[in-house]
C-alpha cells in the first residue's frame, strides 16, 4: 500500500529540499514474530528471509548498534568523553555516510527504519519526562542574583545576536516566518537535562560551581521553554490570525491549569499520606505513568505541542521519595539501558555527510546564526562569571558548562528534520557542532576545575603536626544504620578528655533518587522537633543518646 505523505513547508527557501512528496509502501498484516530458522530453512519458506520480521531486525539492529557503541567507548573514555558521544559516532558509522553497505543492510526497508525510530522515540519521550519529574522548579525563585543573571542573560543575549545576524543577511526577511525565530531560541537555549548529566559524569555536581551551574541551567531552561512557546503562539498569529491565537493561549492556559492545580495537588496528596520509608502504592504508580503516556495526546487537544505537554505534566511530578523517586528507579534503567542509546544512534544514523556539501542559503544563514549563538553564550557566560569575582579557571569552566550541547539538543534537530522544518544540510551541520561541543566541553571543564584545590593548604593537617591539647577534628560519614555503632564504638575507645578533646561532625549521606538537585540539611541541636520527612532521625537520635 502507498502512501503520499506532502509536504506543508513550503517557504521559498527551502522549496527544493523541503517540498518534496515521499511515498512510503507499507505491507499489511505487518510480520512481527518469525517463525524460527528451521521454519524459514524449509522449501515452502524459500522465499522467506529473517529480517523480513520487524521483531528479529530490530533485535539485529540492537546488538549491532550495542557492540560498536561499547567498542568505540573503550578508546574515547581514556580522553574522557562521554558515552552520548560514542553512540552518535556509532550512528554516523552505521549511517549511509562512511559505510553505506552496512547501512543497507541494517535497514531493509522503511518498515525497518519505522521499528527501529519508534523504539528510539519511546526511550526520547521517557528520557524528558525522567528528567522533568527530576527538576525542582521551586529552585528557581531561592536561586541568588548571580545564577539568575547567567540563567537568563546567556538565552537572550545569544538569542538576539542570532536574530541580528541572519536579519544582516537578509533585511527584509521577517523574523517570525519560516520558523526563525523558533530555531534561534533552540540555537540559544540552555538545555538542564544535558547540563545535569555533564556536571554529574564530571562527578562536581555538589562542587560550588556544579550548584551554580545547575541552577543557572534550571532558570535559562524555564526561559527557553517560554521564549519557545511565544515564538510558537506568534507564528500561528501570523498564519491563522489574532483570534487563533488567542484560542491557543486560552486552551493552554486550561491545560497548565488542570495539571498545575489539580494533578499536582492530588499527586502531593498521595505523597504526604504515604508512610515514612515506604513505596508508593502500585495503583498510584500506574495512574501517573498512564497520565504521563496520555498528556501528548491530551495536550494536542488544548493545542499545544505534544513535547511540551509531557515536559508541562513531567515539572508537576513531585521530586524525590516516594513517588518521584519510585518513578525513576522503575523507569530509569531501561529508558537509559536499552530505549534511549536506540535514540540517540538513530540520530547519528540520520547524518549523511554528501548533504553539507549542497547547503541552500537557508541552511548557510542558520549555521552562521547557530555558530553566533554559540560564541555569543560562551562569552556572556564568561564577562557574567568574571564580573561575579569568580577566578579566571572556574569562570571559563562555568562557560564551557553553560554551552554544553547534548542529547536533547540532537532529538529537538531529529525530530524537525523528519518534519522537514529543517533540511539536510542543516542538520548536518547541527550535528557536526553538538557532537564537537559534546566532546571538547567534559575535557576543558575536568583539566580547569577541580574542585578538591580550594581545600589544599601549605600546613601540614595531621595528628603528629597539631598543637599540644588542640582538639581532634574528626568527620563520620553514616551510610547504613550500621555505621552509627562503629562510630560510638570508636568515640569510646579513644577516651576524650577536657585536656584531649574530640570535635565530631557526622554526616549522613542519603542517595535522593528522582531528585536532580543535590541538598544539604543542617540539624541544629538548639531545635528539637523533628522533620516527620527526616531521615536521619535515628541517626540523630543515637548520638543525642551518646
């Protein structure tokens, strides 16, 4: 069965590339399950070949795209690199670009690519909502001055030198056609989730720049979601009218109404009857994964994008134990294990060098927008960290940080170009800088900051070189409850005295699970309720006793 699939982007710019009218030919019933080898082997089955079955071809494609992952993370690791980086390479590499035999084979037909996209999609959807369900947004009014200024300076300013440039290149073009000024924000943009994960495979994630990094991405995130949604809302006025507009906005409003002030406070509702130290309630669990799976949809009827309807329903989530953890330890492994790594070398696979060498005047203005926007945001990031009294290392570290590009970035361009928002060319242009970005960033960032430097002293800090009488300062970290015993076993064993005193600080560490933001609670011996969230109250309670 055919079917035409035309095109609706039909800007003059891109008419040769992008109007184009595909014809996908679909076979119907689809073959799913093989029926064995011994079944295809025998002569009535002639004709039948395995990866004629979606199932077996995507199994196929899984473990190829698997092995050659792991082996190119072998080599990249040493320098540092991130695994985003392999599995994109390895796409490229499974793509028509350097071995177009092998891309032949792994995608017999469109049915193929079809499999193989919708499973990426699905760990791409689970990834946003995972990563919603993480942030705090309540961060983003106790944030300071100084991640405020940075979170929102490095979007607009970049935003605007984009807007300027391909203005410059063509006066009379109207910014809010042909999806400019959408496409600039994406370009200036501040992405949390890929800042989240470069701060925490750096491992500085608590580091007092990894905090200002992560709430300065929160806040510049916030601002490219809504400068997004503006730019979204103007060009639908300038193609359906005023009165449209004003429909969108209003159904969108009901819709942030319904999830803000209905299924929030019914998810809280459920968090704070659940007992200390227990699971969520598996019919509560299951609600708010169906919702999660419905609010695309949903949101497509109060016309709004499906992306930010799940991101819009994801922020509502409350972070943290029971349920946002629950959702994260259950979803998590195989969204980031199997789902996603599919995704992101699909992305890869859609890279075809031959296209960058035939670029349209479009492609050229918005890779010269793009590249703008990149070097504008690194240096704003930099004059705002110098201007703060921050060394010279650490601001170039913050500024690496904040252009950091990732996996959200190459879905966003992924999902355009198979819109045909944006061309071939483009896209590979795109691609080439996210993966550059993705690979310089953790390097530059792991050889300007350590974080481990501003506790280095010239004095010898051991017991042999301390002043006679001078106290013992002594740190006990409390992992399970059994730490609690050997460090009053140890208190008593060492007999303190007035004259030989010991000063003990313990700290309880706790892995806060579905919580992107890492926090620090002070217990105050002067105030003696305690949190009924607490969980270190036994551990409180034990040295109290001792």
């Amino acid at each position: 069965m055919a079917i035409s699939n035309p095109s609706s982007y039909t800007n003059g710019s891109e008419t040769g590339q992008m109007g184009r009218i595909p014809e996908i030919c679909l076979s119907f019933p689809s073959k799913i399950n093989s029926p064995g080898l011994p079944a295809l082997l025998l002569e009535k089955n002639r004709h039948a070949k395995l990866m004629d079955y979606s199932l077996p071809r995507l199994q196929f494609q899984r473990v190829v795209g698997f092995v050659l992952t792991q082996m190119i993370h072998i080599l990249l690791k040493i320098m540092g690199l991130p695994m985003f980086v392999s599995e994109m390479l390895a796409g490229i590499i499974l793509g028509p670009t350097v071995f177009p035999d092998l891309y032949s084979l792994i995608n017999t037909s469109d049915e193929s690519e079809a499999a193989l996209g919708a499973a990426g999609g699905f760990g791409f959807v689970y990834f946003l909502f995972l990563s919603t369900v993480k942030m705090d947004v309540s961060l983003t009014f106790k944030s300071g001055k100084k991640a405020v200024y940075i979170g929102v300076l490095t979007v607009v300013v970049p935003l605007i030198s984009c807007l300027i440039t391909i203005k410059m290149r063509h006066p009379g073009i109207n910014l809010f056609t042909n999806r400019i000024f959408f496409l600039s924000t994406s370009y200036a943009g501040t992405s949390f989730q890929v800042i989240h994960c470069l701060l925490s495979e750096l491992r500085i994630l608590n580091s007092e720049l990894g905090r200002l990094g992560l709430l300065s991405a929160l806040i510049g995130d916030m601002v490219t979601l809504l400068l997004t949604m503006f730019s979204t809302w103007v060009n639908s006025g300038i193609q359906r009218g005023a009165l449209a507009v004003l429909i969108d906005i209003g159904m969108a409003s009901i819709f942030m109404f319904i999830v803000l002030f209905v299924l929030r406070p019914v998810m809280k509702w459920v968090v704070n009857h659940t007992p200390e130290a227990s699971q969520i309630n598996d019919i509560c669990f299951y609600f708010v994964v169906l919702a999660f799976m419905l609010s695309p949809r949903v949101g497509e009827y109060f016309h709004i994008n499906p992306k930010y309807g799940l991101i819009i329903f994801g922020l509502a989530v409350p972070d943290g134990p029971p349920l946002g953890s629950a959702l994260v330890e259950k979803l998590d492994p195989i969204t980031s294990g199997l789902f996603l790594p599919i995704f992101t070398t699909t992305c890869g696979m859609r890279f075809n060098l031959a296209a960058i060498k035939r670029p349209n005047m479009y492609a050229k203005d918005h890779a010269l927008g793009a590249t703008v926007a990149l070097v504008i945001k690194f240096g704003v990031s930099l004059v705002l960290a110098v201007s703060c009294k921050m060394p010279l290392r650490d601001s170039l570290a913050l500024a690496l940080i904040m252009i950091s590009k990732g996996i959200v970035e190459i879905g966003s361009y992924s999902i355009m170009y198979d819109k045909q928002v944006i061309s071939d060319a483009l896209f590979c242009y795109l691609t080439i800088m996210i993966v550059s970005v993705a690979s310089i960033v953790p390097i530059l960032v792991k050889r300007l900051y350590d974080p481990s430097r501003k506790y280095l002293c010239s004095q010898k800090r051991t017991i042999l070189n301390s002043k006679l009488n001078q106290e013992l300062r002594m740190l006990g970290c409390v992992h399970v409850p059994g730490h609690v015993n050997s460090i009053v076993n140890l208190m008593h064993a060492l007999c303190p005295t007035k004259e030989s005193s010991i000063s003990l600080d313990v700290l309880h560490l706790v892995k806060l699970s579905g919580r992107a933001t890492p926090l620090f609670i002070a217990h105050h011996k002067q105030i003696k309720t305690i949190s009924e969230k607490s969980y270190s109250e036994n551990v409180i309670i034990a040295f109290n006793e001792f």
